[in-house]
C-alpha cells in the first residue's frame, strides 16, 4: 500500500487521484470516476469532491491501494 502525502487537513479524491497518478489532470477526474471503481475505507464512491483525511484508506481499481498520511 502506497502513502500519500498531504499537507492540509483533507484533499478532495479528484486532488487526491492526479497526486497518486491515477489521472493525468484534476479536469480528468470526473470522466475516470464515471468508468473506475474507487473504495474509501471499504465503501464505493465516486464523488471527486469528497473529502479524504489522514488514515483513509483509498483503493483504486487499475492503479491501486492507498493511505492518506498527514506530512
């Protein structure tokens, strides 16, 4: 499992997704969401809004597990 750092209080998953290059810009966000099954602490979602903090625990279909750690 991969760890992203962050240096804010959370980062929103379309941020989240271009920091762990799953996307190659945040305008892709939207369209991968739409295709890409992505779990938050276990449970689907495809909101690139949502806020993730440090501890969540990202999986992303086709690119991978992560952990979002405060730096």
């Amino acid at each position: 499992m991969k760890e992203i750092g962050i240096q804010t209080e959370y980062i929103a998953l379309g941020q989240f997704l271009k920091l762990a290059d799953c996307i190659a810009t945040g305008g892709h966000a939207k369209f991968f969401l739409q295709e890409t099954e992505v779990l938050i602490n276990g449970e689907p979602d495809n909101r690139r809004g949502r806020k993730l903090y440090a501890g969540d625990q990202v999986e992303v279909d086709g690119c991978g597990s992560f952990t979002v750690v405060r730096k």
